[in-house]
C-alpha cells in the first residue's frame, strides 16, 4: 500500500470525538468586523452625499467678487463654516443665487469686522464644526484603507495556508493533526524487521498499559526514528497507530517555525494539549532537526525561534506523567545535528535505525507493492531485488509504478521483467536518450570501446561482480553504462575487492587510448569514482602498506547551528604529501594493469566493441560468448531465433493459465504471481 493511497482512506473517526475543537466552527472575527466597518463607511458616505445633494448649487468665486458683491450690497446673509464662506445674494429675487468662497483664516479675521458692517442684522453666521465630526471625517479613508490591507492580507495568508490566517494564527497550524486511525500496519510494512520488533512494545503498551503498571514499569515516552530518506520512518511511524488502533497527530519540524516569533511554541503546547485530550495516542513530529538542532552561540547569535520551539517540545515531554498514554514519535535522518537534551532518557528514549533494506528486505518490499498490480507468471521479483542494491522502499515503490505505467503504455494487461528491468535502469540510472541525443559515429565508436573496456575487465577479475548488462544507449548524462550486479548484499570490502573496481573504472580510459587514439571526457564520473576508493583506502580504511593502518582523513563535519565551524588537519603537510603519492600508486598501479588486460585480450575486447555498435545492449552472458569467440552476426541470429519463438510460448502459457486458473468475473485472468 503505497502512502498516497493511505492518505485517501481513513477510518472515520466518531462524532464528537475530534481533536479540532476550535478549526471549522472557529468564529471568522476577521470577516465580521470587515462588514461592520465596510457598513459603517458606506453609511457616512451615503450621508456626506445625501447632505451635498439636499444642498442648492453653489457656484465658486474668488475673493476679489466676494468685496465687490458685498460693496455693492448684493449680499443677503453670509455663513463660515471653517475657512469656507458660504452665501446667498439678493438678487434676482425670484432665483436668488448661491455662492461660496475658499478663503484663509487670516483672511477671514481680517475683514471679519467689514462684513458685520455690510450685511444686515443677523445676516452673519459663523458655524463652528463639531470635534468628532471632522475627526471622524479625517480619519475614516484612513482607517478604511488599513482594514482592507488587513483583509487582504489575511486572505492572502490564507490562500497559502487555508487553516492559518493572521488572526488565529497561533493555534490553528495543528488543525490538520486530526485524530485520525491509519489503515496501515506492520503487514504493510517490509524490509525492516528489526525495527519492527523494537516498536512492538509500544504497540504492546497503547493496546494493554495496565500490562506494564502493574509492575511499576514504564514504556519510553520518545522514540526517534533514524534513517535515510525514503526507507520508511513515516511509514513505520503510522504502521504503530495502525497496529494499536489509537489517534495519529502528526506534523512536520517546519510547521512550528513561522512568521511571527512565539508561534513554534504555541504550536507545541496546542499540539500536546490536543493529544492529551485524545490518549491513548500518537504524536509524530517528521524532520524534527528542523527545530530540534543543538543550541548554542552557532551562526546567527542572539535570540533564535527554533530555541524557544526546542525548548517547548522539552517541557512538553517532561510533563508526561507515568500513567499517561501520550507516545512521541520523530524521525530525522540527521541525528547527529540534535540537541543532546532531545536523547537523554526522559524524552527520546530510544534511537531506533531505520536501515537500508538488505536483499530479502528488498524482495519482500516488491511484494507488498506488487499486489496493487498485475504481475506476470514468469516474474522473478528475486531476480528484481538483487539488482537493487542500495534502493530504499521509497525507490522500490516508484521502481514499480514505473514498470506499471510502462506496461499500460504498451497496452499489455500484466506487467512483464521486461518493464521491471527497465524501471530499474530508469529509477537508478535515467530516462533512454536513444532518439532525443543523436550521437556521431565518431562518439558512438568511442562510447563503445569504453564500455567494452569496462565489460572486459568486469569478465575477467574475479573480484568484480558478476557483469549483468552493459549499453551505449544514453541515460541521464552518462553516454553509455556498464552495470554489475551482486550476488549478495555487501556490508565492507575486501583490498583486492577495491582494486577490482578501481581497474574496472580505469579500462575505459585505456580502451579509448589504445583503440581510439584518444582520450574523452566521458571518463570524468569514472577518475572520481577511483579517487574517492582510493583516498578512501589511503586515509579511512588503513589499506596502504607504506603508511599502514592509521586513519588520517578529518571527521566530516557540517556547519549547523552549535557545532564548531572549522576542524584543525589531522596530519602534517608532510604526511600530506605522502598520502598523495600512495593514492597515485594505487591509481596507476591498476590503470597499468587495465592496459595489460585490454592488450593481452584486444580481439576479444574490438568484439564486443563491435557487437555494442550493431546491437547497441548487450547481456552478461553475451559479452561472455563474444570473449569466447562468438560474433556480433551470431547473437544477431540467435536474438531472431529467440524472437520468433517467443510468440508461440507465450500463446501456449496464456492457454495454459486459462485451463487452469479460469478467468474471473467481469474481468481479464488473473496471472499467477511469482512466490519469490
């Protein structure tokens, strides 16, 4: 069951029974207040218009027509209103006609005395506007204004976030750690056996606690899951709160650092608080180095967020009583960055390693993504498994939908090794570029004695791998690609077992040297790979007679929050210097020895060469019969031959599934699957 289809199907959890007491039915203050203040300004707009349309046109004048208005007695009464002066003239007196004027205070003051003498009694008011008025007037576009930024803000916030607004913006990011019972568990779960036996007693204590009380007993109240990305912690992780039935809270380190400070620890407390109101349950915090990383001085001095959200999540989890039933779950793949007060007993109990799935762990894997497909009779998953070395669950999920969407597109109704292989290649190495890069024949010639170079060598050293394919069709940014594949997991290497592979990675260079006539750069990937084994054996792994078996390399160390920035060397120039020749000798030992190889064995090496030129892909077991003397014509005919029979041994498998199986209802015969 793939993490996608899990995220779909939830069990429904009863009513009543949420952990989001305050998200949906949480009153929208924001847009409430909007209105009122939207319905407040349209009223006064409404009323300044309706004051401005009762009023009689006015016509504007200037001062200078006002004293000679007033001069010749035209004026009937005059009011002020401020530093505006509004008036009403005598004549005509059917029509009498209105006016008014824009002035100064200081103008107004000083003919204030003028215009008590040139109007009649009473002709003169001065109105005095009230303080609330003007001010309400002045400050209202203002304040309309900054409510609709708010506004707009707030929806912007939450078109990024729809559970976060600027309001609530506190409690509302644990909102989406619902108390919901995930329908996975440990059946779902493959590849990690060992890890799934240390979580058991958790399990164990979610379904009985009264188990461990009675003896005074505990259960760990933290457990970090360490692993690299995609080998299932998150997986794991649910699988618990599916196998124990109980609430699954999760989120993710990021989602306690946010805009404003103090957020992160509100964060914490709610997302406690909400647990503790569900328990029994689960609380999973992924990529907790986030906000869990080691405190101190670091890089950016001074006060920092991720402390105060650290130092909450510390709190939080020594305020578990015995008897409560609230387990943290974290999962980081960096836990040498975490904070040592995280992992002291108290908190993260147990430190529990998600590994990389060995050969079994990748086959049983296959199986459990293998039944939401249709796979053919003939499919080794076995077979599958072995040429993944180093794939993760993550990997070897999407190795399977590839080869599934491969087969619809090929409108097959099972999927094929033919579309496993080649999801494979696709997953590890790249898409085929075989029609989007056309190569010259001069590129193509090289390519192919370069992996014939590689193939070589690869067939003759018993300490390299067994060879499984090798190609020049492009994939990714490699031109062609030599693959070997083990006959089991490896665990460490052996010296002669390293020296295998830097010859391997060298007899591609000296195949275009001695038969090309020059060099290329398609070497680059193939030069690091042998210098990285062989500062590696140098340096690391004590490997190197003249220098024996001392570690001179430094510790790898990151720049992160608390730890120290720079390291002193761990050994003099001089010793630099002696560790640079002893990698040049292990370097050009094995180079020398891939150009005895290709010499000694350079008709068999110009086969296959021409062989990868014609056919372009080449087997294991063909690049063996051409080194024992076969031709490029006479894979051609036998790849024919094979051509031709396989549509009738296909027919009669198809005929023989049908007798025995019988086609199932409404639908197409379900293919038997591989008990590998």
């Amino acid at each position: 069951m793939s993490l996608d289809d899990e995220h779909k199907r939830r069990r429904p959890v009863p009513p009543g029974d949420s952990a989001d007491t305050d998200g949906p039915n949480r009153p929208r203050i924001g847009r409430q207040l909007l209105i009122w203040v939207v319905a407040i300004g349209a009223g006064l707009v409404g009323l300044l218009l309706y004051q401005s349309l009762s009023r009689p046109a006015e016509r504007r004048i200037t001062p200078g027509e006002l004293h000679e208005l007033l001069k010749a007695g035209q004026v009937a009464r005059m009011r002020i209103e401020g530093v505006k002066v509004h008036g009403v003239c005598k004549s005509p007196p059917e029509a009498p006609m209105t006016f008014w004027v824009g002035l100064t205070q200081g103008y107004i003051d000083e003919h204030m005395d003028d215009w008590v003498a040139a109007l009649p009694q009473d002709g003169l008011e001065v109105k005095t506007p009230g303080f609330m008025p003007m001010l309400l007037l002045q400050i209202a576009p203002i304040l309309l204004l900054f409510v609709l930024m708010i506004y707009l803000f707030n929806r912007q916030m939450r078109v990024a976030n729809p559970r976060d607004g600027i309001m609530p913006f506190v409690g509302s990011s644990t909102s989406h750690a619902r108390k919901e019972r995930p329908l996975v568990t440990f059946d779902d779960v493959a590849g990690v056996d060992e890890a799934k036996e240390e979580v058991q007693e958790i399990v164990e204590f979610l379904k009985n606690p009264e188990k461990f009380q009675r003896v005074g007993g505990r259960i760990p109240r933290g457990v970090l899951l360490v692993g690299a990305p995609g080998t299932g912690k998150t997986l794991l992780a649910k699988a618990i709160a599916g196998e124990a039935d109980v609430p699954f809270l999760s989120l993710c380190g990021s989602d306690f650092v946010e805009l404003f400070v103090g957020v992160g620890a509100a964060r914490v407390r709610d997302l406690f608080r909400k647990a503790r109101q569900s328990q029994p349950s689960i609380i999973f915090l992924d990529e907790i180095d986030a906000v869990g990383r080691k405190r101190g001085t670091g890089l950016g001095g001074g006060h920092d967020e991720r402390e105060q959200t650290l130092n909450a999540i510390l709190s939080e989890m020594d305020g578990f009583s015995r008897d409560e039933g609230v387990i943290v779950i974290a999962a980081s793949n960096r836990p040498d960055v975490l904070d040592p007060a995280l992992l002291r007993p108290g908190r993260f109990d147990r430190e529990i390693v998600v590994d990389m799935p060995d050969l079994t762990g990748r086959e049983e894997i296959l199986q459990v993504h293998g039944r939401a497909v249709r796979l053919a009779p003939q499919v080794a998953l076995g077979e599958i498994a072995r040429g993944t070395p180093g794939f993760t669950g993550a990997d070897l999920e999407a190795l399977v939908n590839e080869a599934a969407i491969q087969a619809a597109s090929r409108g097959r109704d099972a999927v094929t090794m033919e579309e496993l292989e080649e999801a494979r290649d696709k997953v590890r190495f790249g898409r085929q570029k075989k029609r989007s890069r056309v190569m010259t024949e001069e590129d193509r010639k090289m390519t192919a004695y370069h992996e014939a170079g590689h193939a070589l060598v690869a067939l003759l050293d018993r300490h390299v791998e067994p060879l499984h394919k090798v190609t020049i069709i492009p994939r990714g940014i490699a031109l062609g690609m030599t693959m070997i594949l083990p006959e089991k997991d490896r665990y460490g290497m052996r010296y002669r077992e390293c020296l295998g592979n830097i010859t391997m990675s060298m007899a591609g260079r000296v195949a275009e040297e001695a038969f090309c006539g020059d060099i290329s750069s398609g070497a680059e990937n193939d030069i690091r790979t042998a210098t990285d084994l062989a500062r590696k054996m140098v340096t690391q792994w004590g490997m190197s007679p003249e220098l024996g078996p001392i570690r001179y390399s430094d510790d790898e160390q990151h720049v992160f929050l608390g730890n120290e920035i720079t390291r002193g060397k761990m050994h003099s120039d001089r010793m630099a210097e002696s560790i640079d020749q002893e990698i040049r000798a292990l370097l050009m030992g094995c180079y020398e020895k891939a150009q005895a190889l290709c010499r000694e064995h350079a008709g068999a090496l110009e086969r296959i060469a021409e062989a990868l030129l014609e056919l372009e892909t080449l087997t294991g077991d063909e690049v063996d019969r051409l080194f024992r003397g076969a031709t490029a014509a006479d894979l051609r005919a036998e790849r024919a031959a094979e051509a031709e029979q396989k549509p009738a041994v296909a027919g009669r498998r198809a005929a023989a599934t049908d007798r025995e199986e019988g086609p199932e209802p409404g639908g197409l015969p379900q293919p038997a699957r591989s008990p590998a």
